[in-house]
C-alpha cells in the first residue's frame, strides 16, 4: 500500500517535470497557479505590498517568486504540515513549484490570454461582499516615537437578532504599521468606552475582569487576511454584542493613523453544528513549565474549567 501512495505522488508532482521548459507560459500554467495562492492577498486593498494580476506583475517580479516559493516562504503558512493537515491551509505542491522554476528557466513566455481570463483574475479571488462590516469608530492616531503600541479598540453591532458567522476578515487600515490584531467577542457591552485603551493602562486589569464571550475568535498577520468555518458551521454572534480589537503597531518615525475594519460573512443556510473556541494559556497548565524538549514527550495536565 505504501509502495502504491508513494507511486501516486510521484506520478502527480512529476507532471510538471514532462514538459519542458520552453512549453510552460504564463497564461496556460503560471496564471492558475498565482491567481489561486497569491492574488487573494496579492491585489489592491489587502494586506501584501504589491499585486499579482497581470503577466506585468508577476514576470516582473518572476525570480524574487521563484526563490520564495522554492523555500517555501510563500505563500505564507508556517505550520508544519507534515504533521497533519489544516483547515484554510494554504500551500504550493511540489509541481506547481517546479512549473515556475521552469518558467523562469524557459524566458518568461507570455502565452496567448484567454478572452473571460482577465475578468477572472478579478471575480475569482473571494470577491464575495460581507453581510456586515465594522469599523473603528474614529481614525487611531500612532505617534511617531519609534516604539511599540499595543491598543484596545470597541466596536459595537448593534445587530437586532443573533446571527452565525461562516467566515470572518480583517483589513488593517494602515497595513504598514499594523503588525497583527486579535479579535474578541463581549455580549456585557461593559467594555464599549474602550477607544484606544493602552495595554500599558491600570484599567486594562479591570477590563479583563469582564468574562467575554470569545477570547480569541480570529488572529490577524500578513497573509491571514480571511479564514472559513467548515461548510454547515458557524461561531454564534449574539444580538447586539461588541467586538474588541487588540491591536499591535509596529514602531514608526513618522505620525500615521489607523482605522481598520472587520467584515463578516453570515450563515444563509441552517447551521448544524456551532463553532466553539477553546483558548488555552500556560497559567491553565497545573504542572508547569509548559516546555517540550526534542526527543521527549511530556504529559501535562489542564486545570481550566
């Protein structure tokens, strides 16, 4: 049997190895590759610092995406999949590398476009408008002193009935200086004069004190731009509850602002089975230190209620 499965990947990551290079373009081979793994993030208004559409694009830039994607840098997942698989895993097989190598290696060849093919770089990409979207209430001002800013954000719904979130996105602002964010759920509504609250701030040890619904219901970084529940699930949004943003900017000279935005995608089929989110923290360990050193395997125990 594993004689079999090891034939079948051989046989599937070679394909791109029977053709040469002079055959591979852009619009046949390089094109499908990049607009299903790059462009999502790689295009105006999200997170990555330049798009990849067009042959321009990418043939510029052809052996910078040839090197990050041979290491394996990009597309950005830093899970170790060997492991096991991921939900919204995102990653190239070893034939989709290899078919860019042998672009680059053949000259860059164009190709002949396809007449729908460029309407489709653009309506492809989950270009699917959010039901609901929030944003800071006002423009945060970042000062420019060079360090860095940890902040707490409030953004109420104000939404009249629960809904079930099947997918969920945030778009930094200022997507320079937005280093990552964390997304938490209240349904006390305790925590809505929360408006750029520091995390150095004594008040933040009250805030906490304030039992949230969710505690981490979505992490932003680079390249994490919108995550999907399974098909049939959902996180349950209460009527009327606030997000709180935790957000982290990085060190600036210069004065800037940020006003990002969350945007939500509701459930329009019944959900059969809800999401729940388990947050798990080294103080829940009852035997610590939570330390795994290479070649053992250590049991610990969990004390969270």
């Amino acid at each position: 049997m594993r004689q079999l499965l090891f034939f079948l990947l051989l046989l599937c990551n070679t394909a791109a190895f029977s053709q040469s290079a002079s055959e591979i373009n852009f619009y046949d081979h390089i094109a499908p590759i990049i607009h299903k793994n790059c462009s999502p993030c790689h295009k105006p208004n999200k997170s990555a610092p330049f798009s990849l559409l067009t042959y321009e694009d990418v043939s510029k830039r052809a052996r910078f995406i040839g090197k990050v994607t041979q290491s394996r840098y990009m597309p950005p997942f830093p899970a170790d999949r060997k492991f096991q698989s991921y939900l919204n895993e995102r990653s190239l097989t070893v034939g989709e590398i290899a078919t860019i190598q042998l672009w680059i290696e053949g000259g860059l060849k164009e190709g002949t476009r396809k007449p729908a093919q460029e309407n489709k770089v653009l309506t492809s990409t989950n270009e699917i408008a959010p039901d609901f979207i929030l944003k800071m209430q006002k423009p945060y001002g970042i000062t420019g002193d060079n360090s860095e800013d940890f902040r707490f954000f409030s953004l109420p719904t104000h939404l009249p009935q629960n809904q079930y979130i099947t997918s969920i996105e945030f778009l930094p602002g200022n997507k320079k200086l937005v280093h990552h964010s964390r997304l938490m759920v209240d349904t006390t509504n305790q925590l809505r004069g929360i408006d750029g609250l520091a995390e150095t701030d004594p008040k933040v040890a009250e805030f906490q004190k304030t039992a949230l619904k969710e505690e981490f219901l979505y992490g932003w970084v680079p390249g994490n731009d919108r995550i999907y529940f399974p098909q049939g699930t959902g996180v349950k949004l209460n009527a009327n509850s606030d997000f709180i943003l935790n957000m982290h900017y990085a060190p600036s000279p210069v004065n800037s602002t940020d006003q990002s935005e969350i945007r939500l995608y509701f459930a329009k089929n019944t959900v059969e089975r809800e999401v729940k989110n388990f947050t798990l923290r080294e103080n829940d360990i009852s035997n610590k230190p939570f330390i795994i050193r290479a070649g053992e395997k250590p049991v610990f125990y969990i004390s969270k209620k």
